[in-house]
C-alpha cells in the first residue's frame, strides 16, 4: 500500500487543498499591517522610552528622596483589601478573637489581637472582653506572630495562620506594628521592634507560668531575631523562635528582592539603594542577631519563594548553626520543595504543618 496516498487516509485528516479563496484575506491583513506600521512604530519607541525613563528615574528618585526606602521596605500603605474593618475580627472569620489597642508609647497605639486556643472556643460559650485576659493565664502556650510587610494582620495568609496555631491549642496574639493597619505612628526598624517588645513584656506579665513562642513571617523574621536577641540579653528567653521565610540581612533582602532585579548588576546598585537603607537605619542583621539567640529555632522556607529567596533562609541557617554553642539550643531548617507551590505566604498549607509544630514545641520544652 501506498502510504503516501492521500486517498488511504481518514477523511477527517486529509490536508486541505490551498485554494486561492483565502488569499483576499491574506493580502487585505498584510495592507492593514503596512498601514497601520508607522504608528506601530511609534507606540514601540514610545513605550520604550517610557521604560528607559522610569528605569534610570527610579535610581535619581531614591537617591534624592531617601524616605522612600522606609516605605517601600515596610510597605505599611499597602494595604488590601482597602476596605476592612480590623475592630471586627469576626469579618476575617476568627470567632472567639478580642480586639484591642496597646499604648507603646506617646503617639503610638497598636490594634492588637488575641485568639483564644480552640479548646477553651468550644468549651466556653460566651466570654466577656474583660475575661480574655484572665484566659492567658490557663496555662495554654502563647504564640506571638509578627507579619511581614505590606497588608495588615488581617491578611489571609496570616489570618490562616492563626487559625492552624488556635486549632494547636495555642493562645495567638498577633499586632499591627506602628503604620500598619489601624496603628499610629510610623513604621521605623527601631520602632516596630519596640511594637513587638511591648507586646511580648504585655503579655509576660499576664501568661503566669505558660510558655510563650515567637513567629515571624518574612520582614517579621527580621522583627522577630532582634527582639529575641534583645529579650536574650536580658536573660528573659522565649520558649522558642519560628521563622518562616527568613532573610539573613535587608542588605541581602533588598538586593534579591525582585524589585531590585533590573538594577542588581549595574555598579552603583550599592550606592543608590543598599546605602539609602542604611542611612534610614534599616538593616535588620538577623545574621548577627541570631547568635545571641538562645532557645531552639525552627527555620521554614520553600524553595520556591521570590519575594525572599530560597538561599537567603538557608544562609541564615548556617549562620545560626556555625553560631551554636553548649549555652543555645538547636536550630532546624525544614525545606518546601518548588513544586508544592507554597511560595512566599503559603507554607501554613502543607498538610505536616501541625506535626512540624507540635515536635518544636515538645523539643523546645525538654531540657535538651
Ligand atoms: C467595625 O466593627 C466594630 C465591631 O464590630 C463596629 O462597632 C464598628 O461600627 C465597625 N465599623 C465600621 C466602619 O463598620
Ligand atoms: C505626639 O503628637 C503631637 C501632635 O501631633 C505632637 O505635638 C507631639 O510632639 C508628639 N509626641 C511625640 C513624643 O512624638
């Protein structure tokens, strides 16, 4: 048989014959593309432009107006969805949450709030704002979670957070550092790792003997480290420290931020950007920081994170083993591997999220 014939194959894949009615259409496109060329053209070059300008625009702003930095690092203004109401935790879906507001100091005030631990949700039907208080002192362990940037403590990826730790039979006290959400103030590296001292001396004074557990998540890894170390010196520890999507410095941070990505190569990346961080007082040394912190730390990071990349966690890792002395505990790095999808926010999904937290909190506990 003749393979080739066109008559041995199914009718359905016979090749068309090109008949000339089609040409009219194919001569009729390529007029309308030679007309329409020249402001073709114009709309490439001007776009271009457009590009060129903003591209070395960018660099001239920053450096002639350093206060940008700040706001773009913390992000605060950024906040979506625009219209919510964080006084009504209830609109987020946390049931049995109280709102509050902490006054950290002049002109400063922090909405703050306090999700009971499930099995005290489902044991008290209704409980008085007054009483939330008194329940941290049921000797339910205590998370304080401090956000990363941009958003609010309403974000859903936190807000689901919270959910899987009050599930755990945690009590979770998360903030909104000053700037963000409906806090005063201005967001300062100094300023929000204050925020978060507060609330973790608020709450010293009212937890009786229960431990209480610090979570960052991202930039709040870096809020997270600097209040360990500090609450470390002062010989007053937390039980444990997670770090979720940690970056090992906002030098690092910054440069592989994929913002930065058009500019990272260029000579004066350096000047224009890292030094505009740094004469704002923004520099979040979690390298540094982390070896002066003492109990155990859980590291988390997916390998495919671009907002903070994979290899900036792991430095801070290595940074926390080679730090470990017989006086500081052990530091565990867990991987999420790309295809999980987990990204930047979305590790809280990993079906072994609940078993990873349950083994830190009972390692963090025993005596070794
Ligand atoms: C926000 O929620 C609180 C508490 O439920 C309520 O009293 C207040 O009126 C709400 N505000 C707005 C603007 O809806
Ligand atoms: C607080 O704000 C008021 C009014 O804006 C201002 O006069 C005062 O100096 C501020 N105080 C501090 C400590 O920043």
């Amino acid at each position: 048989m003749n393979i080739t014939s066109r008559d041995s194959l199914p009718a359905s894949r016979k090749i068309p014959k090109v008949s000339n009615e089609n040409l009219p259409f194919v001569h009729s496109y390529w007029r309308y593309a030679h007309q329409q060329a020249p402001a073709f053209f114009f709309t490439v070059k001007t776009t271009l432009l457009t590009l060129f300008l903003i591209y070395i625009g960018i660099p001239i702003f920053v450096k002639s107006n350093p206060w940008i930095m700040p706001r773009v690092v913390f992000a605060n203004l950024l906040r979506w969805p625009p219209f919510i109401n964080l006084s009504s935790p209830a609109d987020f879906g946390l049931l049995n949450t109280r709102h509050f507001y902490l006054n950290v100091e002049d002109n400063v005030t922090v909405g703050t709030w306090h999700v009971l631990p499930k099995s005290l949700q489902d044991e008290i039907e209704h409980i008085s704002w007054d009483e939330y208080e008194d329940q941290l002192r049921n000797g339910k362990k205590v998370f304080l979670y401090l956000h990363g940037n941009s958003g609010t403590r309403g974000s859903h990826h936190r807000v689901q957070l919270y959910k899987l730790l009050a599930d755990l039979d945690f009590h979770v006290v998360t903030l909104d550092y000053r700037g963000y959400g409906d806090s005063t103030g201005v967001p300062t590296e100094e300023g929000v790792v204050k925020d978060a001292y507060f609330v973790y001396k608020w709450l010293k004074q009212r937890v009786g003997g229960s431990n209480i557990f610090l979570w960052g998540h991202s930039l709040g890894t870096g809020v997270t480290t600097k209040l360990a170390k500090i609450l470390c010196d002062e010989g007053d520890e937390p039980a444990g420290v997670v770090l979720e999507a940690p970056f090992n410095n906002m030098q690092d941070a910054a440069t592989y931020h994929p913002f930065a990505f058009p500019y990272r190569r260029l000579p004066w990346f350096e000047w224009i950007f890292l030094q505009s961080l740094g004469d704002q007082g923004i520099y979040f040394k979690s390298d540094e920081s982390i070896s002066s912190v003492t109990p155990h730390i859980l590291i988390l990071h997916a390998k495919d994170d671009l907002v903070v990349p994979f290899h900036l966690g792991k430095k801070l890792y290595h940074k926390a083993k080679a730090t470990r002395t017989e006086k500081t505990k052990t530091v565990e790095f867990v991987p999420f591997e790309a295809n999980l999808g987990y990204g930047h926010k979305l590790i809280y999904q990993a079906p072994e999220m609940a078993d990873i937290i349950r083994q830190f909190i009972v390692k963090s506990e025993s005596s070794d």
